[in-house]
C-alpha cells in the first residue's frame, strides 16, 4: 500500500490553515480537546448603544456559524490524518474500496469512495 504522504502534507496544510483561521475567531475549548468555542464579543466596550450592541450580538452570531463550519472540516481532516496514521486512510467506509485518486484529490479527508459520496 502506498503511504500517502502526499495526502498527508495537504491535511496537515489545511489543519495549519483551519486552525489559523478558527483562532482568529475562536478559543480552545479547555475542557474538551480539540473542541473550539467562538470568542464572545466584549460587549462592556460598547457604551450602551443599542445599535451598537445588536452590530456586535449579529457579528458573533455570524462569527459562530463561520466558527462551526471551521471546526467541522477541522475535525474531518484530523479525522483523516488518523486514518493515515491508523493504516485505514483512502479505503471507503462503506463498501471497503480503494478511494479513487481523483477523488482523494478533490477533497483529501474524503472518507467514501465517488460512488458512496454523500455531499
Ligand atoms: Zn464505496
């Protein structure tokens, strides 16, 4: 079996990357490793400006949706980094088929093969 380490240095790129990205909106979680929690805004800045205050609520509510978004892929391509490390990386869940190449490719913490995508 070839050992992907070329798929290896993408997910470990994209996780340098995601994690680049979630700490500018988000904090680790202490309790939970590898779960992130989006940064609340300090809402104690804003001198009781209404309008003020629903820009900051309506920027953390977007901030929180991008945050859970990040956090997902993150957790698909350390999901897929373990699976190169556990010897089971690029075979498909469901039916135990070599992932094509292209498809690893396209998106490289695919997790079945292009007949058993769901996305
Ligand atoms: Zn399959």
């Amino acid at each position: 079996m070839e050992n992907f380490i070329e798929f290896k240095n993408l997910l470990l790129a994209e996780k340098t990357r995601l994690e680049g990205e979630l700490s500018g909106i988000a904090h680790k979680n202490p309790d939970i490793k590898g779960d992130w929690e989006p940064s609340a805004p300090d809402l104690n800045i804003v001198v009781a400006d209404p309008d003020e205050v629903a820009d900051s609520i309506e920027k953390f509510e977007n901030q929180a949706a991008i945050e859970v978004e990040l956090e997902a892929e993150l957790m698909n391509v350390t999901a897929a980094l373990t699976r190169i490390e556990a010897g089971t990386y690029g075979t498909c869940t469901i039916c135990k088929a070599p992932i094509e190449e292209a498809r690893l490719r396209a998106n490289p913490s695919a997790r079945t093969c292009i007949a058993h995508r769901e996305e």
